[in-house]
C-alpha cells in the first residue's frame, strides 16, 4: 500500500520478464490446497520460525495476497506481494 492509503495495482502492460526480457505476462497466483488454506499462498513479513509443533508462527506478522505473472516465452514466474490479506 503506497503512504496515501492507496493500493499500488501494476499495468500488467509495463511488466517485462527479467529473466528472457519478453512483454506480455499473464496473471495468476500461486494455490495452496492445503488442509486449511484459503486456497492462495500468501507473503509473510519476516523470516520463518517455527512453533513448538513445527507450524510458521504467524502471529503478528504482515501477510499479503502474491500475484504471480507468468511469461509466455520462458515461463519464468514474476511475484509480487501486493494487497494485505
Ligand atoms: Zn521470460
């Protein structure tokens, strides 16, 4: 989110692939079919620890929603974390 309370959404049109350099991404997100997922991964804010059971600790932490824009040419994926979830 930028500092006017706006959320910063990317023309799909300005997006190049940093790896081959082609234009034309398409958009899509990464799906978590985990037992309790939302059905979307998401970013968390920090590095990853561990709870007594193994589980992320997640308490606290920002998390938002991945877009992931993938290139038609090389298939490398582009991802930004962008919209709080
Ligand atoms: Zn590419």
């Amino acid at each position: 989110m930028l500092p006017c309370g706006r959320v910063y959404a990317r023309p799909v049109a300005d997006l190049r692939c940093t790896h081959c350099g082609a234009n034309g991404l398409e958009a899509g997100f990464i799906m978590d079919s985990g037992e309790h997922g939302k059905g979307f991964s998401r970013w968390v804010e920090g590095r990853l620890e561990r709870g007594i059971f193994g589980g992320a600790k997640l308490l606290g932490r920002t998390k938002r929603e991945i877009t992931a824009y993938r290139c038609p040419h090389c298939f490398h994926l582009e991802l930004f974390a962008d919209n709080p979830s």
